[in-house]
C-alpha cells in the first residue's frame, strides 16, 4: 500500500507545482490536503461475517448466496446488475440483438484476469461449455438451456459443437438463443454466465479452492483464505472498472452463530452483521426492531420445505399436501421469524406471481386431516412410518423446525425427528436423496416466476432434490418458452404452478425479507429485489 501512496503523492505534487504557475496554487493545496487526510485515515476495510465456508469460489460449481456473493466480488460479467436494479453493459461494451431477438452478439472492452491475462470472447466461451458439460456436474447448468443446443449438450443427447455460443474473435462472442428471452442479459450478469480462464482451470482441478490459485475478472481478487476461519479480498488493480472500487479490502470472518456475529457488531469488529449473507439472532430481533437500528426490506424469495417424494409416505401427494396445509405460518412469522415476512401459499413469490389468488388456505387443519387419512389409504398404511426434517445448523432453520414438528404432532399426533447438519454435508444430502423432508430455499437469479417453475422440471436435475417431475408440468413450461405474448405466457405459467402445488414436493413456507443492522457509514452496498448483494461500489465514509 504504501507504494501506491507514495505514487499518488509525487503525481499530485507533480499537478501542484504546474497548477502553481498558472495561478492554480488553491487548487494545489486542497489536493494536498485530500492526500493528507487519505493518510490520516488509510485503506478503507469492509469488516463482514461469512456464516459458513463457501463451499465453491467456482462460478461454475456455486449453488449458495455465499459462494454467489464471493464470485459476484471477484468475477465480472458481460453485463452486471447496477445501482438501478437493471441489467448494464460490463465487460461487454457494446451488445447487439437481432431483430428476432434469437442472436446477441457482444463486443468485448479491453480488460484482464487478475493475474494479468486478457480476458477474451473465448473465456466466454470456455465457461459456458464447461458449465454445460455433464462431466463437471454442474446444479445450475440448466440456466444455460435457453441458449440453443445447450439443454441437449449437458443431458447427454447433443454435441459441444451444436452449443449456439461461439467467440468470432478474441473480443466478440455471438450467442443464438433457443427461443426469444426477455430477461437473457439479466442471466449473463449471473454468476453461472461469468467467465472463466481456460489456463488456469485446466491447469489445476482446484484451483478455486485457494488464495493462491484463484483467478477472477471483477473488482477484487482473493488475497488470503484461511479455511473455515477467514477470508479477505482486496482491490483488483487489473480490473477494467477500477477506478469505480472505492474499497481497498473485504475482511471477512467465519463465524457460524448469530449471537456471536452481533455482538462481534456490537463491539465494533464488524461493520454489518445479519442479511443478505446471515442472519440476526431471532431472540434480539424484538429490541433491534424497537431501537431503530434494524434494516428490513422483502425480497423475492421462497423459504420452504422439500419433500423426497420417493420416500415413504412422501410417495404420496396427498399426504405431501397434508403436511403442507398443517403449518401455521402466520404463527411462525409473528412468534418465531418476526420479521414481517408475508406467508407464502404458492411457490412463486409476489413480486414475480403468476396467479393472483393463494392456492390454499394457511393452517388448513381440518383439510389436512381429511388428505392424510385419504393418502393412508392409497398407500395401504394405518400409521405414519418415522419422519425425520433435516435443516442445516442455524438459530432461525432450527426454531422453525422445532414450531412446525409442534404443529405436525399436534394435527396429526405424528413424532417428527429434527436433523440438524452442517452446510456442506446438508446440501450434498439433498443432493443425493438422503432425507425424508428437508429445509430449502429459493431466491430469485433474475426476474421472471420461470426461474422459480424451472427448478422442479426435471427429477434429477438442478436444485430439484424432490425427485419428482410431471410430464405435463414440462410441456407447460416448454410451452412458456415459445409463447411470445405476454398474457398468454403467464397463463401458461399460472396452469403449471397450480399443477405444482396440488402435487405439492415442496410446501412453501413464507416469502422471504431480508433484515440487517450497518454502521452508518458503510454506503453504496447494493441490495437488490433479488437479495444479491454487490460491493463494487461500496465504500467507508
């Protein structure tokens, strides 16, 4: 730091002394003084909490808000989300639609890897195939699918070369869509679309795993990561925007407790602690609330609860249904959450909804009495096998729990064992099917309820997890696709979702809102409707 100090001093009085003979001598010493005081004060630090280890720096392997965070800070995309909640040019400097809104075709600024590289259309290009490649497993791929070739490529039935993404050359990359999409530049500023450097990745299987290895193209690069402890970033001098990044470092700690996040706040070793990474202290959110202090906005986000409908008596709709009416979720928002989150009875949020009316009525009782001792019956069973609800280790998912298995045991009179499992091991279990019902949670990756619908399309696809998928809930949603009017679409849409919630594999719980205490002079952090956060244009005050 104290190179570049120095560098910007000489430049400065270099400036002065020219400005001095033609009379610029008031201007010199205000430069003089603003010097002065960025010495006073030094670098300006971030101090956040990360409540768990990414588990991925890898944008394309990143399935969580914190390994999403982490790469929205490190990467740049062709477009990138700005201040105004919309899609804005960003390593892309020019972008090019066709009239049949089928072909885009964008033209590359000039801008590097952090390790000094230039990035090119073909890291583009590299990443996108490389996302849709089966071999590396990606759970988001299929938020490439509207590209064309791209859904048959990563299932298995298409080539690489069929894939409709091609660089002309090392600053254009043309893309051929499937069918016209609205909302496509908002998915190339996701962290799925980002690039990444075809060197460094087949060079080093993990080479996201490490401060040492990690390459990125956004405004800051990872300078140390101590695993499971902490994690900082600093100011990438190669990144094309650089003079827009106000933050000279992101200092995060790992610390898995609320409690301990806010009082580490509270005593000055934090600059924010809760959302949209964490979460605050269900206990303290009362007086947080009364003081003032705490931040609160609703974002268009889905907690809910995942059924494996291919373990018993999930197998059942009836019974999923059951399960589904019986939460009171009124009551878990006023005496657990308390923070005025809006009871969800469908699975695509408000701001994005499709059908106007619930699709049910919350803590729905005598409903779900009738539809268990229905669904008992079609499975041949007298008594409910043993039922165990799996959430990962946290305050808030724990609490839930604990009020919904009271609510089950009290409709139902069934003993519902809770599981709890630390993040990682809790999503490669989803994963791989080991859990009867299991906590999860859906925020949106751009504006549109498909983004919502796509998630259960195919059984053993994305972040299904369910197991379940309906052959006519997929021809409504391909259906969708190819639906140019508007009005129509979101028909289409509302008859899928309706399909969805009386097959119910998952129950949503409540629409999400995120809340947070700050320090005053943290500003510029961007928080959109989405729940992304964005620190390139935050700054210390």
């Amino acid at each position: 730091m104290k190179k570049t100090v120095f560098a910007a001093m000489s430049s400065i009085l270099v400036l002065g002394a020219a400005l001095a003979g033609c009379g610029g001598e008031k201007a010199a010493d205000q430069a003089q003084d603003k010097t002065e005081q960025q010495e006073k004060t030094g670098p300006k630090v971030l101090r956040l909490n990360l409540p768990s280890e990414p588990p991925s720096a890898d944008p394309g392997l990143i399935e969580e808000n914190i390994g999403g965070a982490i790469a929205r800070a490190t990467f740049d995309g062709l477009t990138r989300i700005g201040e105004d909640g919309k899609p804005h040019e960003s390593v892309a400097e020019k972008i090019d639609i066709s009239e049949d809104g089928l072909t885009y075709t964008f033209h590359l600024r000039d801008s590097k890897w952090s390790n000094g590289d230039p990035v090119t259309a073909h890291d583009f290009e590299y990443a996108w195939k490389r996302v849709l490649d089966p071999k590396l497993g990606s759970t988001y791929a299929y938020q490439l699918y509207c590209i064309k070739g791209a859904e048959e490529y990563n299932n298995g039935k298409g080539s690489v070369e069929n894939v409709g993404v091609k660089a002309l050359d090392d600053k254009t990359l043309q893309v051929q869509l499937k069918n016209p999409t609205p909302y496509f530049l908002e998915l190339t500023a996701f962290y799925t679309y980002y690039p990444v450097n075809k060197k460094v990745a087949e060079s080093n299987p993990n080479w996201a795993m490490e401060a040492q290895t990690h390459v990125g193209n956004g405004p800051f690069k990872i300078e140390q990561w101590e695993h499971k402890s902490k994690l900082i970033l600093v100011k990438n001098e190669n990144y094309w925007d650089k003079d827009a990044v106000k933050l000279d470092k992101i200092d995060f700690s790992m610390v898995d407790d609320a409690n301990t996040e806010l009082s580490m706040f509270e005593h000055g070793d934090l600059d924010w602690a809760g959302g949209p990474l964490s979460a605050l202290p269900i206990d303290a959110i009362p007086a947080l609330k009364e003081s003032g202090k705490m931040q609160t906005r609703a974002i268009a986000g889905t907690y809910m609860y995942k059924f494996n409908t291919e373990q018993p008596p999930f197998t059942n709709a009836k019974i999923r249904k059951a399960f589904a009416y019986a939460i009171n979720r009124k009551s878990i928002i006023e005496n657990v959450t308390q923070a005025n989150q809006e009871p969800a009875m469908s699975l695509v949020p408000p701001t994005m909804a499709v059908s106007s009316q619930p699709y049910f009525k919350d803590n729905d009782v005598e409903t779900a009495k009738k539809l268990l001792a229905e669904g008992m019956k079609e499975l041949g069973i007298t008594k409910l096998p043993p039922i165990t609800l799996s959430y990962n280790t946290s305050e808030g998912h724990q609490k839930i729990a604990q009020a919904i298995q009271d609510q089950w045991k009290k409709a139902f009179g069934v003993e519902v064992k809770l599981e709890n499992k630390e993040w990682k091991v809790f999503l490669e279990d989803m994963h791989q099917g080991k859990f009867q019902i299991g906590r999860s949670s859906w925020t949106g990756d751009f504006n549109d309820a498909i983004n919502f619908l796509d998630l259960f399309k195919y059984k053993k696809g994305s972040n299904n997890d369910t197991n379940w998928e309906h052959p006519k809930y997929q021809e409504l949603l391909n259906k969708s696709a190819a639906e140019k009017d508007p009005e129509k679409r979101r028909q289409i849409l509302a008859e899928a979702e309706a399909l969805f919630m009386d097959e119910m594999p998952a129950a949503p719980i409540y629409f999400y809102t995120q809340s947070y205490v700050k320090n005053d002079n943290v500003k510029g952090v961007v928080l959109d409707g989405l729940g992304f956060v964005d620190w390139k244009w935050a700054t210390i005050e």
